[in-house]
C-alpha cells in the first residue's frame, strides 16, 4: 500500500456511495448538505470520494441532515456490492 494513499475499505465506499445517493435523492448541493451538517464542504467532498474517513459522530451528523436513519447510510440495498 502506498504511504500517500489512505486505506478505504469496502464499506467506506458503500457509505460514500450511500451518502451521495442520498443527497442527490434530496436534491441539495453539497454545499447545502454540508451546512445543513455543520460541516466543511470540501471534508464532504472527501467523504463522498471515500478519501476521507468519517467519525460515527460525523455520520450521525449528516444522516440528520437528510433526515434518514444513520443505519440507512451504513446498509443501502443499493449501494451493498463492493466497489
């Protein structure tokens, strides 16, 4: 593994996946979701590309935002194949 690439698992791409999906379906910007969440819009960014990996905290804040269950971000039916 190279040093400069971070690990993303699996789920981390299925929660990124899942999180776009999601925002998408709400029709908000990331911007939007962002300062909806509390949070940096390019930190989204990262979490939707699965470049960086969010805290349970962070989920939870985003899973608010668009008003679904945190579980639904962690098992989405359609996004549950690896990437």
């Amino acid at each position: 593994m190279d040093i400069q690439t971070p690990y993303v698992s699996s789920v981390g791409k299925r929660v990124a996946r899942a999180i776009r999906s999601a925002r998408e379906a709400a029709g908000l910007s990331q911007e939007s979701l962002a300062e909806i969440a509390g949070l940096n819009r390019g930190y989204l960014g990262e979490i939707e590309r699965a470049s960086a990996n969010p805290s349970i905290v962070t989920l939870e804040k985003i899973s608010k935002a668009l008003n679904i269950p945190l579980a639904e971000l962690l098992h989405n039916p359609e996004t549950s194949g690896d990437a």
